[in-house]
C-alpha cells in the first residue's frame, strides 16, 4: 500500500482542467465524478473498463484525500 503523500500526488489541481477541480494525475476525470459513481452504486470494477486509463491505486488516492479533507474540517 502506497503511504499517504504518495497517494496525494496522484491528485492534481489545475486551474485549466476541469475548472480546477481535483483530478486524477492531470486527466479529466475528477475526484467528485469518482465518488459520486462509488457512491451510487458503481464498483471500481466497472469504473476501471469504463475508463481503463485509471489504475486501482487512483481509487486509494481519492479514499485518502477525502479522508484528509474530512480531517482537516473537523480540525483532526
């Protein structure tokens, strides 16, 4: 398992994708669209045939920096 800071760089934030949003290595697909569809049911299974450009650590990295923003909110 990669530690956290090596997860975090795998999220990248550029104002000229995606409006800024965070994203995954710099591609178009951001950390919201991953958590929406994991949250609506679809598994990372489906995600990875979906967009094969992903890789399963893409799917730690926003598990982590969700967890790190969470924590930075409620001040932990």
């Amino acid at each position: 398992m990669l530690n956290t800071e090596k997860l975090l760089s795998r999220i990248t934030i550029n104002h000229k994708i995606m409006l800024g949003k965070p994203t995954i290595r710099g591609m178009r697909i951001t950390v919201e669209q991953l958590l929406r569809a994991l949250s609506g049911g679809v598994s990372e299974r489906e995600l990875l045939e979906e967009y094969p450009e992903l890789e399963k650590e893409d799917f730690q990295a926003v598990f982590t920096y969700r967890r790190v923003g969470l924590s930075f909110l409620n001040g932990t």
